[in-house]
C-alpha cells in the first residue's frame, strides 16, 4: 500500500501532541507500506525548527510547503458564510493545492489528512480513498468555552456567545461533509459519541516508552509542580491562569516551599499576570525531559478543550503522579485513585496535590497502574498498529 499524508505540521523533532500524533501515523502508514509526506507549515515557523526524518520511520520522501496563514478578509467571510463554514476558519493560500498536486493523490492508494485545516487548504474532495484525522472538536471547545461564562454575562458576551453558538453548528457541518467525503478519525471513543459521525474511527493518541522513566516516588524537599504545553493554545493558556491564579496561591500555603513550573511558549502578557513568587514561567524548553526529572507532579487543570491528552500519556509513560480535571484526563480510560487522582476545583487540585507530595504509598500505586494503562493502549507501537488497520480497511 502507497500513502500520502497531508499535514498542518512537521512533525520533527517530535515536540508537543500535534507532531508526536503526526509522527505516530507516519510510523504507522510505514508498516504498512511506501509513505510520502506534504508538510503544510506557516511561514512564521522558526528555521531552526526543522529536524530530518528518524531512521526508525522509513518516509520515502517529504515536501514542506510553507504558507502564510492568515484570518479571511471580509470577502472571504461573507464566501463562508454563505456556504455554512466555519468564519474563523484561517486561510493558507493556494502553495498548499499546488504542492499536492506536485505529489499527484492519485499515485496513492490511500491520502491521509492530519487536521480538518490540511483537508480544507488541500481542496478537500479527493479521488482516491481518503482519512481526515479531525484531532479535536472545535465544536465541542466552543460549547465547553461557553461554559465557563460568567453567571451575568455583558451584552458583549451575550452577543458573543450567540456567534459562537452559530460557530458550533457551522463546525458540525464542516464535520458532517468530511464524514460523507472521507474516513474520519478521531482520539477516542468519546469524541466519537460526541461527533455523532457514524463512519467515524478511533486513533489514540501515544507516546514513546522511555529507556529510563524519569519519575520517582520520594518528594523533593522543594516539589515541583509541573504543567506543559503551548501556552499560546486557548485551552492550555485558560488552564496556566487557572492553576497560576487560583491553584498556585492555596498550594503554596499548605506546602510552602512548593514550586508551580509552567513550561512552554506562551504570549509575553502572560508573565505579568501570574505572581511569579509561586509561579515560574519557564517558556519553551528545548528537552522536556530536563523538566521532567525534576517533577514530583504533573497538573493537568484543563477546563475546556477535546481530544487526549498526551501530556497525561508522557506522565504515565515516566512514572510521574499526576492530577487533573475530569476532562483534562477524559478518553484515556484513567480511573480516579488508580491511576491518576481528579478533581475539578482549585480547592479540589490543591488538596489531591497536598495529598500526592505526603502519601509516598499513593504515588506508588498510582505509577504502577498508569504505566500498565499506558503499555497496553498508548505506547507508540500500540497505537502505530491501529493506524495500519484504519489504513487497510480504508483501501478495501
């Protein structure tokens, strides 16, 4: 079997949850057969943020389009509108449709898109069998955003909510046309359900097992509290304030020498909005295993968002307790006081957090359970193994 995956990324070096799936699939179309990449990345990516290939997947040949991404102009919206997409939709230009034509599609059995972004900037239809790998619902982020509106909202919310609401809906036809089109594919089983796209398929997301897991279960005199990812993404940048701001302060009071690390690359705004005594915003690292062997936790306070996260899966992975919202671990299967520990408030974090820095017992079993859920479901291999039977029953 001949593929092609089309993605809104370059996958290495594999740094952040949209390159580690990319790379994971790649590694799956690779068993399977010849794999090509079109690499779709902005402009404003850093030069110097190009690594080659591993020689662990056999890629037979990559291409990187680079694109200016911007927001549509008022044409452009209005074209949206009319057709019912998406208005926030950003556009990519037309290096994206000439690229792929230079691959030629039709030379494949199978073309995989990475993101609804790559299929939409690619032309979308295409004749030979296709995937799309939705990732994350923007519809469901929208509705959990909404969510968190204040109880007496300005008519300025009021009136942006009602944009919203419309937006969601624009989202669940732009996903009910990739299920009519293509094979969709989602993170898990519970994104599946929310969809509601009954051809829809599941790819977990994984992780790398590590030679040497970087946890422990003894405490560091001063513990570290580890939270990672783009702070520029609005879940992840809601979930830095939240845990700065109200997580960071009731810590620090019962555990005074505890120390919140919050790790990667966030908007400059952000540094004057935390205390920073309690606090440190470390920005973009370029390992983050030098973080992770300095964490005696890992905090994952997400209130909105979809999709897996992979954050939770590289704690599992290292042996490293960890303590999040009920949807920051949803779709994984983690069970609370089994693998993980759960809670959605700041004085609900705050005590399981206490609780994982003093019971050395808790964390043990907690780490020895999540490592076996880990192994089993998540390990890259594991989950390379499903993009290869995905891709086979879509070629049949």
């Amino acid at each position: 079997m001949r593929s092609l995956v089309v993605a809104a990324d370059y996958p290495w070096p594999e740094v952040g949850g949209s390159r580690i799936r990319v790379a994971n699939t790649l590694a799956g179309l690779a068993s399977a057969g010849e794999v090509d990449l079109l690499s779709i990345v902005p402009t404003t990516r850093d030069p110097g943020d190009f690594a080659p290939p591993p020689d662990t997947i056999a890629v037979s040949r990559v291409v990187r389009s680079s694109v200016v991404i911007r927001p549509r102009n008022t044409v452009e919206v209005l074209e949206a509108f009319l057709r019912g997409d998406p208005l926030v939709f950003p556009m990519a230009g037309p290096t994206v449709v000439r690229s792929l034509g230079e691959m030629d599609p039709s030379r494949y059995d199978l073309v995989w898109f990475f993101t609804v972004r790559a299929w939409v900037w690619a032309g979308m239809a295409h004749e030979r069998p296709t995937v799309v790998d939705i990732d994350d619902l923007d519809d469901q982020k929208i509705r959990a955003r909404i969510a968190l509106r204040t109880a007496s909202p300005t008519p300025r919310q009021v009136a942006t909510s009602m944009f919203w609401r419309q937006e969601i809906r624009r989202w669940e036809r732009l996903h009910e046309r990739i299920a009519r089109l293509t094979v969709p594919v989602l993170c898990s089983d519970i994104d599946v359900r929310r969809s509601g796209l009954p051809n829809a398929k599941v790819v977990p997301n994984g992780y790398t097992r590590p030679s040497v897991p970087l946890g422990r279960i003894p405490v560091s005199r001063d513990p570290t509290i580890l939270f990672q990812g783009s702070l520029r993404n609005p879940p992840n940048s809601d979930a830095a304030r939240f845990l700065a701001r109200e997580i960071a302060p009731r810590l620090v009071a019962e555990v005074p020498r505890a120390r919140v690390r919050l790790v990667g690359s966030g908007p400059e705004s952000l540094s004057s909005e935390i205390d920073q005594s309690s606090v440190t915003l470390v920005g973009q690292v370029p390992d983050i295993r030098s973080e992770l062997a300095t964490a005696d936790l890992v905090v994952v306070p997400l209130r909105f968002g979809s999709g897996t996260r992979i954050k939770i899966l590289e704690a599992f992975a290292h042996r490293i307790p960890v303590v999040s919202t009920a949807l920051g671990a949803e779709g994984l299967g983690a069970r609370d006081g089994a693998h993980l520990l759960i809670a959605d408030t700041a004085e609900g974090i705050t005590a399981a957090c206490v609780r994982l820095l003093s019971d050395l017992r808790l964390r043990e079993s907690l780490v020895d359970d999540a490592e076996k859920l880990f192994l089993e479901r998540y390990e890259s291999t594991v989950v390379s193994r499903r993009v290869r039977e995905v891709a086979q029953q879509s070629v049949r």
